[in-house]
C-alpha cells in the first residue's frame, strides 16, 4: 500500500510539473511574439528617424510602444489570443504586412488561393503566432526589401508561405536553433503540422507550414 502511494504522489507531481512547464512555455511565446516584435519596430523606426520629417516616424513608434503595452496588459489578464482574433486570421496577417511596410519600406503581399476551409479560433491563433514569428525573423535578420505570404486550400492541407528576398542563409552549417524556430516547430507539432526551411545565401528565404486540413480535424 505503501508503495502505491508512493507512485500515485510521484504521478501526481509529474502531471503538476508537466502543466506548470506547459504553461511557461505559452507565456514564453507570448511574449517573445508579441511584446518583442512592437518593441522591434519600434526599435527600427527610431533607426530610421528622417531628419527632415521626424514627426512622422516618432508618432509611428508611440503608436508601436502603446500597442506593446497593450499587449503586456492583456497578457496579465489572459492568454487565449482574443485580441488578435476579434478581427479574424487573413485582417491580422495584413495588419501586421501593413506595419512592416510602413516601419521599413518593405514590399509586401498576401494571396489566398484553393476553396477556403473554416478554421478554428484555435487554428487561427496557431497559425498566426507561425507567420508572425517568421515575420519577426524577416525583420531581424534577412535584410529584405520585400516579403510575400502565400496561403493555400487544398484538399486535405493548408499550406502557408513566407517568402523574402534576403540575404538568406547555408542550412547546411547555420542550424541553431532559436527561441523563434523552436516556438514555431512547438506550435506546428501541436497542429499535427509540419514546418519546413529552403534557403540558400544571398537566395531569399522560404518558409512552408503544412497543416492537415480535414473535417475531422476542425
């Protein structure tokens, strides 16, 4: 009996650190996508301060910080994405085009192609946080002039691109994995998705996340 009771306390404890690392992971991610990619912007903006109009770039960077403290204030408050969702996946994903356009002058696109399928509040949060983290990556280290997203409904899979014509990189020998590229692959796996990288120097950058996208799965 003893002995029992031994392991029904061990399991116990295990399931309890399982959550609290679960959870510290979500909190993890939240704030290294949200908070650190306004605060980024931000940072870029100043960097760019035009001397001959700096009113302009200095209320687009109030703007960024307000939006970062926004962000913070619902984190305290909850971490179920509702800000972002109230005004749907492809309206997120343009306004965070848009911001990137007007804080660096980068080309940007968004196509949806196939017969579109409904997905989840959940998908959508998901799949948001994705495109956003590759985005961030983008803006840190490509030194792009133009980004495209590519989203596509195929029979049995959603496939979303993120393409850049930056500098690129040598898969061969620059495998680190980031804090960015492990929330990613977290996220995908939690999707039963696949998340994969082709790049080469001075090539651009494409990065392709494939979601099985049946009924069933919805």
């Amino acid at each position: 009996m003893k002995t029992l009771g031994k392991n029904k306390k061990r399991t116990w404890s295990s399931w309890q650190i399982a959550i609290q690392e679960e959870s510290y992971q979500q909190i993890s991610s939240e704030l290294h996508d949200n908070a650190c990619q306004t605060i980024l912007l931000a940072i870029i903006n100043l960097q760019r301060i035009e001397k001959n109009n700096p009113t302009v770039k200095l209320n687009d960077t109030i703007e960024l910080l307000e939006e970062t403290l926004r962000e913070i204030h619902h984190l305290s408050r909850s971490l179920n994405g509702e800000l972002i969702l109230s005004i749907g996946l492809h309206a997120a994903l343009n306004k965070q085009l848009n911001r990137m356009s007007d804080a660096c002058g980068m080309q940007t696109s968004f196509i949806v192609q196939g017969k579109q399928q409904h997905l989840s509040e959940e998908m959508e949060l998901i799949i948001y946080r994705i495109v956003q983290e590759a985005l961030n990556n983008v803006l840190k280290h490509a030194k792009a002039t133009r980004v495209d997203i590519e989203m596509n409904f195929l029979e049995q899979e959603l496939c979303i691109k993120v393409i850049d014509n930056g500098r690129g990189f040598n898969q061969r020998t620059e495998k680190a994995q980031s804090a960015g590229l492990r929330n990613m692959n977290f996220r995908a796996a939690s999707l039963h998705g696949k998340l994969s990288i082709d790049s080469m120097p001075n090539q651009g950058c494409c990065l392709t996340l494939q979601i099985p996208c049946l009924k069933t799965n919805l």
